[in-house]
C-alpha cells in the first residue's frame, strides 16, 4: 500500500535534495542577519577610527569578517557534502553558531567580550565536528579525517583562551595584539577550510 502512495514516492524521490535545501536555506538567513548588521556597522566603525584613531578596530573588523566568511562557508558546505539529513539536533547546532556569531559584530569595539564571542564560535564549531564524529559523516562519504579537524579547532581555542586571559589581565597592549592574533587564526582556519574542500571535491567529483 505505501509503496504505491504517490505522496510518499514524492517525499522519497525529493527527499534528499529538499532536506539539503530548507537547511541551506535556514543556514543563510541566519547568517544574513549577521552579515547585513557587520555591514551597517563597519561605515560607523571607519568613522570612529579616523576620529579617535584607534587604529587597532581595523584588525578586528578584519577577523571579523574572516570569521563571518569561514563559518558560513564551513556550515553551507557541509550541508551540501556530508550526509546531514534534517533533525532537530543538528538544526539546534546550527542555530546555536549562527546566534552566537552575532557576537563578534555587536562586540567589535569591546575586545574582551570580541574574544569571548570568538570562543564560543569555536566551541559551537568543535560541537558540530563532534556531530560529524559520532554520526560518522565523514566515513559515509569515504573520508577518514578523524579527530585531525576537532584538534585542529581545539589548538585555536586555547590560543584565544590565552588571549582571553591576556585581555582580562587589563594589557592595554593585549588589545592591539588580541585583534592581530585573532585575524592570523581566523585566516589560518580559512585557508584549513578551503583545503580540505578541495580535497573533498577531488575525492567525491563535486564540482
């Protein structure tokens, strides 16, 4: 009876791509918030750093935006290659990192809470991988990564751990070089990023 439901024949035959779609979707309308309130912002932001000459925003602004890019492109891309279907504890993730992300554009001009919120962007992202993990995303697609990704963002986390402390120890020094240092990682972490998808992509023949 239910194999001839043309009904559920739609749902198996869309199925995949649908569920690949609404997350993709839900994924960037998280992100566009964020974005589209960093682009606000940043006129205002060059606007003090002429004024006040608090050279070291830029560094920010720029791990910022290096963050934003990394963390879009690290979800959108896994919800395109790994086998993600759609269920409440990963759309909770994501949303989690999406909400969280928020903080580095409302913090900008605070460095301690900046970092903090780049701690806990982190700490979401080690949480997604260890979603890979446990549901064995990457060995369902022929990839035998393992723990490398989740060391790999726990070594950043405890840079920024230090650089917490540092900031937290009131270093005006600490500040200038809390924004380089988070630039450098965040770029680190990018180029990580667009590594491993163009491996993913020779090894699965995504174009």
């Amino acid at each position: 009876m239910h194999k001839n439901d043309k009904w559920l024949a739609s749902a198996r035959e869309e199925g995949i791509p649908y569920q690949r779609e609404v997350q993709l979707t839900w994924w960037s309308v998280l992100q566009g918030i964020v974005v589209s309130e960093f682009i606000i912002k940043v006129p205002v932001l060059l606007q003090k750093i002429y004024f006040s000459k608090d050279y070291y925003l830029i560094w920010y602004i720029i791990g910022t935006l290096l963050i934003l890019v990394n963390v879009w492109v690290q979800v959108a891309w896994a919800i395109i290659f790994l086998r993600w279907p759609l269920n409440i504890s990963h759309v909770l993730l994501t949303t989690l990192l999406g909400t969280v992300s928020i903080g580095i554009v409302a913090y900008v001009e605070q460095p301690l809470l900046w970092v903090a919120s780049t701690i806990a962007i982190a700490s979401m992202g080690i949480a997604v991988y260890l979603y890979n993990v446990k549901r064995k995303a990457y060995l369902a697609v022929g990839l035998q990564y393992g723990w490398k990704p989740i060391i790999e963002m726990s070594t950043f986390l405890i840079a920024l751990f230090l650089l917490f402390i540092w900031l937290l120890a009131g270093s005006q020094e600490a500040i200038g070089w809390a924004g380089f240092s988070v630039s450098i990682l965040a770029g680190i972490a990018l180029r990580r990023q667009s590594q491993r998808m163009e491996y993913e992509r020779s090894q699965s023949g995504i174009p």
